[in-house]
C-alpha cells in the first residue's frame, strides 16, 4: 500500500531556531533524516535532468509570455539560474521528538499527512498526528487517560491536549505540564510499537476505546461500561 508523504507546518518564518526547538529535515523520496538521505545517484541524476528540460520549458515560455514585455524577460530568466539542490527540493521538516513515532508509523503502514510534538518552552502542552486514511486502532491495549482523543469527522487524527481540568490536577501534584506531555509522548511510543499492520476501515465504524464524540476513554471506564451492558 502507497503511503502518502507526511508534511509539517514550517515554523521557520514565523519564530526563531531557539524558539522552535530541534525540527529535523526528512527526505520525502526515501523517508530518511537529510543527512541519512539513502536516495540512489541514479535517482538524483534522473531529477536533474528533469530540472534542466524545466528550465528549457520555461525559457521559451518567458520569451512568449513576455513578448510584449522586453524588460521583464531578463529577469525573469536571471531568476531561473537560481539551482536548489535535490536535497532542499525533496525535503520537509518534523519535530524531532515526535519522529520515531512517525517512522514506526511508516514501516507499519499508516499514512500520515501533517504532525507537531507539541512545544513545551512556549507552552504548547499539546501534540497531534493527522493520517491520510481511516485505520483501524484498538485504544483499549494502552491506558492513555485525559486530554486524547481521536477525531474522525472531516479529518482522521489522533490529539493530546493538557486540559484545564488536567493542568489543575498537574498544578495539585506539583508535576511539570512539560514533563507530563514527554510521558504522553512515551506512551504514544509504547502504543504504536504494539499496533499490527495497518488496516483501513469505514470512516464511520466506531474504534475500539473511543466514545460517540470520539474521547478516547480510560480503560477502567470502558471495562465498567462492560459490566454494565
């Protein structure tokens, strides 16, 4: 099964390398980190031959789009000599602690379009993971606990969010919400370490360990809802 590539919100025009934490750059032909890029010479040469017949097009499109326009057309080709390399054309970036996640993902079979680790130094207490497909995902095998929940109306994506209860509850106990946020990403960890090969299934079909608006409840809860039926 094709996976689509996974794509990340860049956070680089709008805060600093400080700011915004280790963001690693990830290969999208191969899916490896940029400096473990394992994408074949062969595969690289085939690209740039791509770009050179691009750059053929788009002369003779600038020499007829801006017939009429000679002092554009200069620039318009000074422009075109600007050559990015096959490195920063097929590259993306992730947060660099929700990354071993995303790649056991990936060597399971689950798609993933867009993802954040969450961002404790500017107190983002949240995370997130948002997959192309509807998979099928048993939440009854991990105990996650407040704040998860699993979204499945207009996209399929799996949240954690310290909750204003739950950070009521962190200031109670004295725990740091980032410290908490870096469990949660653990136990993601151990949860998807467990998952089977990926399996799409009806976007309507309820998950296992999941209510009707789509919480993920405790596993204590859903074996008392058992006893109840």
């Amino acid at each position: 099964m094709a996976i689509q590539p996974l794509h990340v919100h860049s956070l680089r025009a709008v805060i600093s390398e400080e700011e915004r934490g280790i963001i690693m750059e990830i290969c999208s032909v191969c899916r490896k980190p940029q400096n473990q890029c394992a994408c074949t010479p062969e595969t690289k040469a085939k690209w740039e031959h791509q770009m050179e017949l691009y750059r053929e097009h788009e002369k003779e499109r600038i020499q007829y789009v801006f017939r009429n326009q000679p002092d554009e057309i200069p620039k318009r080709m000074e422009m075109l000599k600007r050559r990015p390399t096959y490195e920063q054309c097929h590259c993306f970036d992730i947060d660099d602690d929700i990354w071993p996640i995303i790649e056991l993902l990936w060597q399971k079979g689950y798609g993933t379009r867009y993802c954040c680790a969450g961002h404790a130094e500017r107190k983002m207490y949240s995370m997130y993971i948002m997959f192309d497909l509807p998979y099928f995902f048993d939440f009854t095998t991990e105990d996650f606990g407040e704040g998860w929940s699993y979204t499945r109306t207009k996209h399929q994506a799996l949240y954690f969010s310290v909750t204003s209860r739950l950070m009521r509850q962190l200031k109670k106990t004295g725990e740091d919400p980032g410290e908490y946020l870096e469990k949660q990403r653990r136990k993601l960890f151990d949860f998807v370490k467990k998952l089977p090969q990926a399996q799409v299934v009806s976007a309507s079909l309820r998950l296992p360990g999941t209510s009707a608006g789509g919480k993920i409840i405790k596993i204590q809860e859903e074996n008392h809802h058992d006893n109840k039926k």
